[in-house]
C-alpha cells in the first residue's frame, strides 16, 4: 500500500519511475498486505484473546508484548493512509483493532517507552490522530443494520472505547512534561487530546466507559489547564456545553455525578482564570433548549414518549443535576470560591427556567399523541410575523410559574452579545399570554421586545448565536447515527430536525437570506424592519385589551424618544440604508401613537358605564389558605406560582371581565369579578382531588375559614393606585374602615400578569393607629 502511494505521487509530480509497477503487481501487493494484517488479527485477537490456555493476565501480556512495538510504530507511520480509507473499510478496521488490542494488553513499559519515543521524535499529534480514526472506526460496533468485515459483540465495542479513554489518559500522564518545553507543540497536543474526548462523550457508551472518558476529561483539564482549554475549545466550547448537559440528564447516577463534578471543576477554574463565568453560561445556556429537545425527542423515537407527561419527566435527572450543582458548598469543596456563587447559582435557576421554557413551548405547539414532525413544523413557524399559532392552554397548568420561568430565561441574556436568544425568549413569553387571552401582557412582551432591539444598534457587531454541533449531525463524522431510534421512528433526522428547530428560531426579519450566518452581522435594517413588526403587533394587542389607549401612548412616547436619540446621536455614524430604517421605524412609531391618541380622546368624552366595566385596568388579590393539596406539597414539572397563605395581585383579563359581564345578576359586579377569575382555580383544584372541598371566599362571602380539612381560595378585588403604572395595590375593609396596601415588585401593567405582594401594610382610619 505505501509502494502504491508512492508511485501514485511520483506520477502525480511527473517523476520518472524506475521499475514502475504494474496494476497486477500493485493489487497483489494489497492483498498481500491485507492477508498480513488479517494474519495479525487472526493471531491477536481471534486466536490469542479468545483462547482459552492464554487468559490470564501475565500470559496475554506476554503474547501481546511480542507485537507491541512493530505495531504500534507501524500504526504511527502509516496514520496518512489510514485516514485516507473510508472508517468502516476492512483494512482499517482491522488495523485498528489490532492497535487496541495491544494498547489494551501490551506491557505498561513497552507503551510508555514508545510513547516517549513518539513525543520525541515529533509523532505524537499522529498517535493522537491514530486514537481518532479508531474512535469513528469503532462507532460502526454500535448496533445497527449495517454489515460489518469483523464481528463485533457488545462488549468488544466497550472495550474498545475503554481502551481508548484509558489510551488518553496514559499518554498524558507519559507526554505531558516532555512535550510542556515546546508550549507551541504543548498547545497542539492539548487541542488533540480535548477533540478526541469530545468525539467519544458525543457517541452513546456504557456507563463505564462514559465514567473513564470523563475522568479523562477531568484529568486533561488538570494538566494542560483551563487556559489551555479554553483556547483549544475556542468555538466548541458551546459543544462542552452541549455534551456536559447531555451527561447530566443520563440515567445513571454515577455519569450524572461525574459530569456535575467535571461542570464544578470546569466553572470553578474559568472563575479562577478570567474572573468571570459569563461567557461560558452564555454559550451552554444558549445551547441548552437544542440539549433538552434532543434527549425528549430521542426518548421519543424510542418509543418511550407518547404524551406530554412522559417528555417532562424524562428531563427530571437535568433537574436534579443541576440543583446539584447549585448546592455546591465553597466550605467542602476548594475548587469553588464563595465569591462564584452567585454566578453559579443565576447559571443554574436560568438553566431550570430554560427547561420550563422549552415545555411551554411544547405544550404551546404539542400534539396529543406527541408527534416530534407536528411540533417541529409549529416551532419552525416563524415567531416574529405574529402571535397566531398559540395553542389554548390545559386547564391543569393554571397554578404554574409559566410565566415567571420564560422571563426569567429572557433576562439572562442581554441585548449587548445575545440579542437573538432573549428575542426567542420574550417571543415564546408573548405566545403565552396570547393562549391566555392575556393581551395587554402580551403588549408588555413585545415592548421589551422593542426596547432590546433599539439597544442592541450599538453593539450588533458583537452578538453571538450557537452553531449546529456537527458530532450530532453530519453522518460521516459520527457513523453511530445510523443507529438512533426504531426502525420507524424517523432516525436521527427527525430527532435533529425537532432539535434544531428549538435551537435556530427565526426571531428577526429579513430580506436576505442566511442573513444570520454565523460569519455575517445582523444589520440595522434587519433589526429595524424586525422593530416595525413588534410595533404592529403592539398595536393589534392592545386593540385586543381595549381601553388601554393611555398606556399604549405612554410606551410609544417612550419608544420614540429612544429612537430619536439614536437617529441625532452624532457618534453614530450610520450608513445611508440604516438611516432610511430608522427613519422608517419613527414614522411607524408617530403613526401608532396618531391613532391612539385620537381613539384616547373619543373614549374621554363618549365613555359610559359598560365601557368603565369593560376596561383591562381591573386587579384581584389572590390567598390559598387551609388544607394544601399534594401538588403544593410536592416538586411538579413547572414550579408553583402561588405560595401557600401569601397574597398575590393578578390582573384581571378582557375575556374574564366580558364573562363576568354577560352574567345577568342582582349582587355586585365585583363579585362576579372574582368568581368568573376564580373559576379555573377552583377547577384545578378540584381535579386533583375530588375529595378534597374546596371553598371559595370573596368579598361578600361570610364562611369561616377555620375547618383544616378544607382548602379555602380567598378572592377580593383591589384598587391601583391612580398612575399609567404602579406597584400599589389597596383594599378597604368595610367594617372598620381600614386600609390594606400590597406592593409589588414590578410597575404594573407588566410582562408578568400576577405577582406576589413583598410588602402589606395596614393603615388605620378615624385616627386609629
């Protein structure tokens, strides 16, 4: 094969041949090399490793000491040619079974001597290189419908790649002080060994094989350091992020531990280094909705996955890794500083809000039964044309913090580097409260929408977006793909296509296409064009709500004030284009605000009582007191809003006030008010447990709520203050004539359609104290 290769390139050059070979002479070379690699095979591994006179340790050693060195400084030489075969190639596989039989159960000194010979001898990035090519040769083991040139049970394939992890860590152990002299080659041999373990936590393995592959990890982020990683990760560091997740969600308990211990050490290190973990949370919480897809959808096409129940519980060991992380103590544990703590606390909490976000988004989107192909083509729809394609929420997830967890996951990111993500983010949270009927709310969303986009004009040459991660896609790098899922499952096309479609969501508008490349710039043009849609659809919420003419104008004054300072700002010296846009967006704004004004001014003089009912500016304070139920009691998919015995001030929306206005009745209208609001509450309540009564309590309910086998809903109306915004909230009490005031944490109207009260107070009357 090498005479071949040579006479192949002295042709190719033009060189004269001496003694040219034939074309006979050249296939009978092959096979002559090909029956003497088989011979090889034929002795190490059938012969010798299956024979039974030769299975115990000093014997096997022995015979595989006699073909230690020739092998391996063969296999070193001839690293071009190897990776030249395509990996399932029967030359090759049965090259490179040979090489880990012996890494396996050659001598220990036998290896390291030639290790040391490798590094001196400038050879070692080509055994590096050589490890790689049996790394892929190997994921053809994995199981599938592919024909193989060897036979190749289940527990040769975990050999295989135990062989390989332990490979790695011998040869950081043998190579790291000598090659360490030569920081260039240092730098080279470390970018190596981090893409090699990488290709092998991407492939799925035992749990054994998983736990030495990321003590190897753990190990090569010990030697090399964190700078060293860093620079040799550079763009694939989104991809740690991605396989680090990826091991936290795996079933067994020992890989999940190990990969929180390797995640602790990682971010304890950068913090150590840099001072900062942000960049790293960045790039593996902007990967994390595409982690999560992956592993429903791959328990999906499994046939594990047939509702929605299913798909969340198969993130629960994400969960739980993450709060294990969260829990580190900087007391027991010296790799975490206390200072990192905050850090990694908002990095965990926005992971489990990320979680709860992607879950919206697929019951927002979902189907029953799951189908990955329905839910992929709704999440692929465009998010930023509107707000059309939203599902009705199940009554059954009224209690959950929804809300909270989707702007909780947009406000991590920033305008500055991130804008894309939070856009995703605030757009799923505007999808949300429009399945609500929550229009105003969705009004606020898309004003934060707005108010991002105007920042961003600054700093859009520094906005980051992940990329696909290759190892996951492309079928030539990673052979095992073939293997995911059921045969009719759709493969792992449908599982990529369903996690890709929550990784790319198409948040801004634009003429050109791949105008989002990870080489291009998103342009002022784009983001304007994007920020005269989100003014549009501001526009037809609150034509939605109703009688919100005053805070739409409010929030468009606003909007045009930070758009007129960015078109006169000097400094800003943008192109003739990007002007003509933002002169395009102030005219959208000047437009809107005309309109509103003017329907302001007609309600003022033509208001009537059905209007004044009829308004959005309606508020209820909420309690849940008496007997808990067990959905309060236990940990739920999506965390509880609602804390027991705490009050909290909701808005009420349009479509519960026309509800409670259609009902012809003889008490107040307050009073339906909060029964119509208090219905789905007590519904949810109820289908928990049919047993347990539930009581619902207004304002002109007289029960007693002493009976603790009872749960008890306690509903009042409030009162804003009297401001376009506010965080006061009061209550009178009709008997004493005191006063109660709530106070929130957020002006409201606001993104968030409730909030709990952080402060009450109880003011006297008459001079009462």
């Amino acid at each position: 094969i090498m005479e071949a290769n040579k006479q192949t390139k002295a042709a190719k050059l033009g060189r004269k041949i001496d003694n040219p070979l034939s074309r006979d002479d050249l296939l009978r070379m092959e096979s002559l090399a090909f029956h003497s690699i088989s011979c090889a095979y034929e002795l190490l591994i059938k012969r010798q490793a299956m024979d039974s006179r030769f299975q115990t340790i000093s014997s096997s050693t022995r015979v595989a000491a006699l073909f230690t060195r020739i092998v391996l400084q063969q296999s070193v030489d001839t690293v071009s040619l190897l990776a030249r075969m395509d990996t399932n190639q029967k030359v090759r596989v049965t090259w490179l079974l040979c090489l880990l039989y012996i890494l396996q159960e050659g001598p220990d000194a036998f290896i390291r001597d030639e290790l040391r010979r490798f590094c001196n001898n400038n050879q070692i990035i080509d055994f590096v290189h050589l490890l790689k090519l049996a790394s892929s040769s190997c994921q053809h083991f994995i199981p599938s419908d592919e024909a193989l040139p060897v036979m190749c049970a289940k527990e040769m394939t975990q050999e295989a790649f135990n062989c390989l992890s332990a490979s790695i860590i011998l040869l950081i152990d043998e190579c790291f002080d000598v090659v360490s002299q030569d920081e260039q080659e240092l730098e080279k041999l470390g970018k190596c060994v981090f893409d090699l373990l990488l290709n092998i936590l991407s492939t799925p393995q035992s749990s054994v094989t998983l736990l030495r592959t990321l003590g190897g990890s753990a190990h090569a982020l010990d030697k090399f350091g964190v700078r060293m990683f860093l620079n040799a990760a550079s763009n694939r560091l989104q991809d740690w992020g991605r396989i680090i997740l990826t091991m936290m969600n795996s079933t067994e308990l020992s890989v999940r531990s190990m990969a929180v211990d390797f995640l602790v050490s990682l971010l304890g290190y950068i913090y150590h280094e840099d001072g900062s973990i942000d960049s790293f949370s960045l790039c593996m919480l902007s990967v994390m909705p595409e982690v999560v897809a992956r592993e429903i959808a791959l328990f999906s096409v499994s046939g594990l996955i047939t509702f929605m129940e299913e798909a969340e519980a198969s993130l629960w060991p994400l969960r739980r890794a993450l709060a294990d992380v969260e829990e580190t103590n900087p007391f027991d544990d010296d790799r975490v500083d206390q200072q990192l703590l905050p850090s990694l606390t908002t990095l965990c909490r926005t992971g489990q809000a990320i979680i709860d976000g992607v879950l919206v988004e697929l019951r927002l989107r979902g189907s029953t039964p799951f189908d990955l192909v329905e839910i992929t083509k709704a999440q692929r729809s465009g998010p930023a044309t509107g707000f059309h394609h939203s599902r009705n929420m199940s009554p059954k997830t009224v209690f959950d913090a929804d809300e909270e967890s989707v702007l909780e996951a947009a406000t991590f990111f920033s305008h500055e580097t991130s804008l894309i993500q939070k856009l995703r983010w605030l757009y799923t949270l505007r999808d949300l409260h429009a399945a609500k009927g929550q229009w105003a709310e969705v009004a606020e969303s898309l004003i934060l929408c707005a108010h991002s986009l105007i920042k961003s004009m600054d700093h859009l040459q520094n906005l980051w977006k992940p990329s696909r991660f290759d190892l996951w896609n492309d079928y030539q790098r990673s052979p095992w793909l073939s293997s995911v899922g059921l045969p009719d499952g759709g493969g792992n096309v449908a599982v990529m296509d369903f996690a890709n479609a929550f990784l790319e969501r198409d948040v801004l508008i634009h003429k050109q296409k791949n105008v989002l490349d990870s080489q291009q710039h998103v342009s002022v043009e784009c983001v304007c064009s994007t920020l005269i849609n989100v003014i549009n659809q501001v526009e037809a919420a609150y034509d939605k709500e109703g009688g919100m003419e005053d805070l739409a104008c409010f929030h468009l004054e606003e909007l045009l004030s930070m758009i007129n300072v960015t078109v006169t700002d000097e400094r800003k010296q943008f192109h003739s284009d990007a002007q003509a846009a933002l002169r395009r967006v102030r005219a959208s704004i000047c437009s809107k605000l005309a309109i509103f004004s003017e329907r302001d001014a007609g309600n003022f003089f033509a208001a009537n009582q059905h209007q004044v009912k009829n308004t959005a500016q309606a508020y209820v304070r909420v309690i849940l007191h008496g007997n808990k139920p067990e959905r309060f009691k236990e940990s739920t998919t999506i965390p509880t809003f609602f804390e027991w015995d705490m009050p909290s001030i909701c808005r009420v929306p349009r479509p519960v006030l026309v509800a409670a206005g259609s009902i012809e009745h003889k008490e107040s209208w307050e009073e339906f008010i909060c029964q119509t609001f208090a219905k789905p509450l007590v519904e949810a309540l109820s289908s928990d447990n049919a047993s347990n009564p539930i009581v619902l309590i207004t304002r002109g309910s007289l029960d007693a709520t002493n009976d603790e086998t009872k749960t008890y809903i306690t509903i009042m109306l409030v009162q804003k203050k009297i401001s376009i915004k506010s965080r006061k909230f009061f209550v009178r009490r009709g008997y004493d004539g005191s006063i109660t005031e709530y106070t929130v944490a957020h002006k409201v109207p606001h993104a968030l359609s409730r909030q709990r009260s952080l402060i009450t107070s109880e003011i006297k009357m008459n001079g009462q104290r």
